[in-house]
C-alpha cells in the first residue's frame, strides 16, 4: 500500500509485482532509480563554504541560495 501511494505522489506506473526478486529485479531497479530530470540538481556546482561563493556571485552578478538547517534532516528529533 505504501508504494502505491508513492507511485501515485509520483505519478509513476508501479511495477505489477508488488514484492521484489530475482525475477522482476531489473523493473524495481528502474522503477526506484531516478530519471535524469531528476537527478539534474547533480549537475550543479554546489559550494560548501559561504564566503568564497559570495566572492563568486558578486564577480558572476548571481544570486547565492543558502540553504542552513537545524537537527536531523529527517525531522527526527
């Protein structure tokens, strides 16, 4: 039930056989794995240390996200 409601959040066609194996492998692993619309935020350039990308977007006249959190990333507190 639980992948059901996933596939439907994700709009994504669930493979017929609900319990992976050995046979059906191959479509769990493609049903899992992320396209590559997906996965494009990889392609980014993140910086990991504020200071030099704010040299770097002031030279580039770009905008800096900054992204800061407190606790688990799940929410598990």
């Amino acid at each position: 039930m639980l992948a059901s409601f996933i596939a439907m959040l994700l709009g994504a066609d669930l493979p017929r056989e609900l319990n992976p194996d050995k046979d059906n492998f191959r479509v769990w692993k493609a049903f899992i794995e992320p396209s590559a619309q997906e996965a494009s935020y990889r392609k980014i350039s993140w910086r990991t240390e504020f200071w030099p990308a704010v040299v770097e977007a002031k030279k580039l006249e770009r905008p800096i996200l900054l992204w800061t959190m407190n606790g688990h990333p799940m929410g598990c507190t």
